[in-house]
C-alpha cells in the first residue's frame, strides 16, 4: 500500500494561507490544515513546531512578496511612504492575512527585509541612532494597526458592507440633537469607517512622518 504524500514546506504554506484567505486566525488549527492536506498533524509539526509558527510563516510570505522587486526611492519619507503602501497593497490582497500578522508578527525574511528598509530609510532622516528604535517601533505599531484596520473592513461581504452603511446611516442622520449634539450637527459630513481608506491612511502615515521630521529638526 503506498504512503502517504510528503508535503513541502512551501505546499503546506500555500494550503495554510488558502484556510485563512476563508476563514481567520481563531478557526484555524493545524488539524484543519492537516485534514484539508489529507495527512495527520504529527506530518505537519515536522516542518513547524506550533500552530504560532506556522501563522508567522504565513505571514512572512506576504511581506516577502511585498518586498520582491523593491528598490529604494527618493528621500526617507518618500521611501517609508513606498514601504508601507506595498506592504497595506500586499495584505488588501489577502486581508483574512492582514490580523494573522497584526497578531503573530513574523521573524522571517519578509520581516527582516521590511525592518532592514525602515530602518535605513530613519537612519537617513537624520535621527540619532539612540532614537531609532523607539521611532521604529511607534512606526511598525501604526502600520500594523492601519493595515490591520483596513482588512478588517476590506474582508466584509456586499452584503454585510450595505447592511453596515444603512446602520451607519440610522446611526448618524437619527441621533437625538439633546443627547448627541455635536454628532446631530456634523451628521451630513462624517463618513463610515470603510470610506477613503487609502487617503486616510496616507494622510495618518504622512502626519506621523512629519512628527519625526520635527524631531530631527530639534535635535
């Protein structure tokens, strides 16, 4: 009787990112991974020890896949701007992915050549390198959120978007002047958390930028 089939590192991950791209990180398990494979877990734990680093892995490809082919641009915001879009590019393109890597992080290449990119582009700004690392740090968190964020809007299905637009409206256009004054009077103008995302999330990325150009102008 034959065995059964040994599956590759990277066969694994394309399954594991195909049971995220349609569900999420809380239902995923490596014995539902393991059964869509036609295999047991214990064939799976061979190639990763938890189910903690299969999801980094995961995640990883996607930054890996966001840096392949990248070349550093113009100035250190201009290069931190091109950074964070192709990585909120590389997760609008699979968004279930965007909270695996909000939560689990990853430690693989794709990270580490995002982090290396980052890095050098606040390097160049002009701060000191005692500075760096808290400057990076606040940097990844705001991505990370944004992108993360955006995802979770993005994942919705028509459905569920117009349903939520039509509560959105309830919500707003019919708040009680009395208890909601401020929220009565700007009704007509503020818009639903999905609109606009791109422009709201440059515009976040640009004003935390600016922030950092002022820092170094202090120093």
């Amino acid at each position: 009787m034959a065995g059964r089939r040994r599956w590759s590192t990277e066969e694994i991950l394309d399954a594991a990112a195909e049971l995220l791209r349609t569900g999420d990180a809380e239902s995923f398990s490596v014995r539902k991974l393991a059964a869509a494979l036609g295999t047991d877990s214990s064939s799976l734990y061979r190639h990763f020890r938890s189910k903690t680093e299969l999801l980094r892995a995961v995640a990883d490809r996607i930054l890996l896949a966001a840096m392949d082919g990248h070349h550093p641009e113009g100035d250190w915001k201009q290069r931190i701007t091109a950074l964070a879009l192709r990585v909120r590019e590389a997760f609008g393109r699979q968004p279930q992915l965007a909270a695996v890597w909000g939560r689990y992080a990853s430690s693989g290449t794709g990270s580490r050549l995002v982090m290396e990119e980052a890095l050098q582009a606040l390097r160049a700004a002009g701060l000191p390198d005692e500075d760096i690392p808290v400057r990076y740090h606040r940097l990844a968190v705001l991505i990370a959120a944004l992108i993360a964020s955006e995802a979770g809007v993005g994942s919705v299905t028509p459905e569920e978007h117009e349903q939520g637009l039509e509560l959105f409206r309830v919500a707003v256009l019919g708040a009680d002047p009395e208890r909601f004054p401020a929220l009565s009077h700007f009704a007509r103008e503020v818009r639903p958390l999905g609109a606009d995302r791109r422009a709201a999330f440059e515009e976040i990325l640009a004003s935390h930028l600016a922030d950092i150009e002022r820092a170094v102008g202090r120093g």
